[in-house]
C-alpha cells in the first residue's frame, strides 16, 4: 500500500510534459542527419493523376509533353501572382520573375523557391537539354535554357499544363 501511493504519482508524471525551462528547450540536432531520400518526394500516382488532371496536363506532367507554343494558358499572361505545380501544389514560380521570351510558352528567369524546381540533363529527342521537373513531386514542368534575360541568365521555358496559377491583388 505504502509503495502505491508513492508509486503512482511518479507514473502519472512520468507522462505529463515537463512545464520547466529546460524541457522545452530544443533537442540538439543529430550528429549526421541524412540527406533526404528521392523516395521522400510526393510520388506520382498515374491512375489518380489520369482522373485529375485534362488529358493534356496528363501527357505534359507524366510523360514528358510538351503543349504547343501560343497555344496554352499562360504564354500571354501578365497577372501578379504565383505559379504552383498542377500535380502537388508546389509553389514554383512568381509572375515577378516571367518574361516575354517570345517563343510562346510562359518563361521565368528565376524560380521562387529553391529546392521546389529541379533541372537535370535530359538527352532524348537527339538533344542535350536541361529538363525541369517539380523538386516534390517529379512532375515534368518543362526545360532550362541559359539565354535568359539579366540578372540570371536563365530562361524557365514551362509548360501552361504543369501550372495552377494563384493571383494576388497587387500589380506587376
Ligand atoms: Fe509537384
């Protein structure tokens, strides 16, 4: 009896957060934590992406496509706002950053956040190009060419199809 009125205090305790300073302090970061892992990235499921998205979008963001030039949605677009990825919703570019490249696809010298837009080399169609593709999710957004205007350089050439665009009240 003795034991369990001191013994049960101490469980209930052992459970409840620690209201004193230095339980709340933040826990130190781990020695080596590991790089995070491509399986960690949104993946892309086909069959509910090939209920969700037009047929267009389908092709573009999944296989590769690319919508024709003066033709899609955004080529001619001069809102201010921000670019998000049609698939998983991550913000990719600001309309601060297009420019009119005159080739009919929206282009960006710039992306909005790093780590959410990804370039590797990309040899098919007999050409070596530096493909776009969503940091998160994969998804195919276009390609990076290096004759875009200061102070970058690049030129974002993307598809309309990967794109949601998201409006703000201010003006370009
Ligand atoms: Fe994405």
């Amino acid at each position: 009896m003795r034991f369990a009125r001191f013994a049960l205090p101490l469980l209930v305790a052992a459970c409840t957060p620690d209201p004193s300073p230095k339980a709340q302090a933040p826990a130190p970061p781990p020695a080596a934590a590991p790089a995070p892992a491509k399986e960690e990235k949104v993946a892309l499921d086909k069959e509910e992406l090939k209920k969700r998205l037009t047929p267009q979008q389908y092709e573009v963001c999944v296989f590769k496509g690319t919508e024709k030039p003066f033709q899609n949605k955004f080529w001619n677009h001069h809102d201010a706002g921000k670019y998000h990825c049609v698939v998983c919703d991550a913000v990719l570019f600001d309309s601060k950053t297009k420019f009119d490249s005159g080739t009919g696809w929206p282009s960006f010298y710039d992306v909005l956040t790093k780590g959410n837009v990804k370039a590797e080399v990309d040899r098919s169609h007999g050409m070596v190009r530096t493909e776009v593709t969503c940091g998160k999710c994969g998804s195919h957004l276009g390609h990076l060419f290096e004759d875009g205007p200061p102070p970058t350089g690049r030129r974002y050439c993307i598809n309309s199809a990967s794109l949601e665009f998201r409006g703000t009240e201010e003006k370009k």
